[in-house]
C-alpha cells in the first residue's frame, strides 16, 4: 500500500512539473523521485493538499533550484 502512495504522490508532483512552462515535461518517474527525496517532500504531505498547493510548492522549488534539476535522457 505504501508504494501506491509514493506512486500517487510522485505522479502528483511529475504533472505538476509539467505543468510549468518553463521544465522539460514528461521526466522519467525515476527522476522525479529522486528530485522529491533531495528535496525532503514526503509522499504523505503531497497526497494531504491540493493540487494548486502542489503546483505552487513545486513552482517555488523550481525557481530556487532550476540549474540543479537533473536532465532525463
């Protein structure tokens, strides 16, 4: 059940990712998992809010750290 969970949540924050304009879309769920763990966002907290307030939490990480996304090949 716990890996359903990291599923939603990673694919809550991909689609979000996408939905910036300025991110390459459709990256690996790999790369997004990664990008979630460096990041300390917790699979729990992601499937507890929103989807504008996962946008908007995505949007500011991006914009801190835009150069230190990994590129997906």
């Amino acid at each position: 059940m716990q890996s359903y969970r990291y599923l939603a949540a990673t694919t809550a924050v991909s689609n979000a990712i996408d939905s910036l304009p300025q991110t390459r879309h459709k990256l690996p769920y790999g790369v997004v998992a990664d990008w979630m763990e460096e990041h300390e966002i917790e699979a729990e907290d992601i499937l507890q809010v929103s989807g504008s307030e996962v946008r908007a939490l995505v949007a500011a990480l991006i914009e801190r750290d835009q150069p230190t996304i990994p590129n997906a090949a």
